[in-house]
C-alpha cells in the first residue's frame, strides 16, 4: 500500500519508528516530514500535505502523528475528502475505515506507545470500507456538509461579507 507520514516535533520519535517499520513490512511511504527533531516546528506545515496527498489520491491513507493527535486531527479534516480520526485502540482503528471510510489514523506521540502504535495502525491498513448502504448514506450526508460549507463560506472557509 502507498502510505503518506507526517509529524511535527511532538510525534517525530513515533513517526521514525513507524515509518521503518511500514517499510520494512512492504509499504510504499512517502515522509511528508518533519525529518529532523526541531522544537519549534508546526504539525500545519506537514500534516496539511499529508492530508492534500490523500485527498489527491497520491497516496493511500495517511498516518499523521503530533503531541497528542488532537491538533493533527483537527488540521487533517480542514481538508476536503479527508476523514482522520484520532485514534488509541483497535476497535476504533478498523471500525474507522469500514464505517466511517477514514483515510488518516492520527496519534499522539506522547500518548501512545510504538509497539501499541504500530498493533493499532496494523489494523487501520487492514481495514477495508464496508460499502454498506447504511454507510455509504451517512457519508452522503457530510459529503452534503462539506458542499453546503463551501457554499456558504467558499472556498477559504470564511463568512462571505
């Protein structure tokens, strides 16, 4: 599988050792950085790329790593076609894809540990979208939030005057 990666300075332990092991278990991985440990870096700057990649289709699904996964999430679904969710357990992970079609699994780098980590994402890849009826009418209806979203605020996202 094509997989994108991305961390700020809060998740980049996590995301070295996720990255060698995806890798090393097969995947195609593009590191949408940070590529070195900087104190001051911003998870906008790598998560937003990450996120336009899957949303693109150039990748996958995407792993996105901060402090505690909250800010990645949040910034990964400010991206059309994007559906992150952070996540700590294995439930979650599969039930994220086959109900809800998530393509990036957030972590925090400071809330879970690497081998629980890579038991979790094990799961996320594994997991295939159902394409249930029930599933695929719920998605209409963010889809139809999101339409509607930029409609009202355009593309930007802000009030038009």
């Amino acid at each position: 599988m094509r997989l994108g990666i991305a961390t700020d300075h809060g998740g980049f332990g996590l995301k070295e050792d996720l990255l060698a092991r995806l890798r090393a278990a097969g995947h195609d991985v593009v590191d949408f950085g940070a590529t070195t440990l900087k104190s001051d870096d911003d998870y906008p700057d790598f998560v937003i790329p990450l996120a336009l990649a899957v949303a693109a289709g150039t990748v996958e699904r995407g792993v996105a790593v901060c402090g505690s996964g909250v800010g990645a999430s949040v910034c990964a679904n400010k991206i059309l076609g994007v559906r992150a969710g952070l996540v700590n357990d294995h439930f979650s992970a599969r039930q994220g894809v086959e109900d809800d079609h998530m393509n990036i699994i957030c972590m925090g780098g400071r809330t879970i540990g690497p081998f629980a980590a890579w038991d979790i994402l094990e799961a996320f890849l594994a997991a295939k979208f159902s394409q249930e009826p029930r599933h695929l009418r719920r998605l209409a209806k963010v889809a139809a939030l999101e339409a509607e979203a930029i409609v009202e605020h355009g593309a930007g996202g802000q009030q038009e005057s």
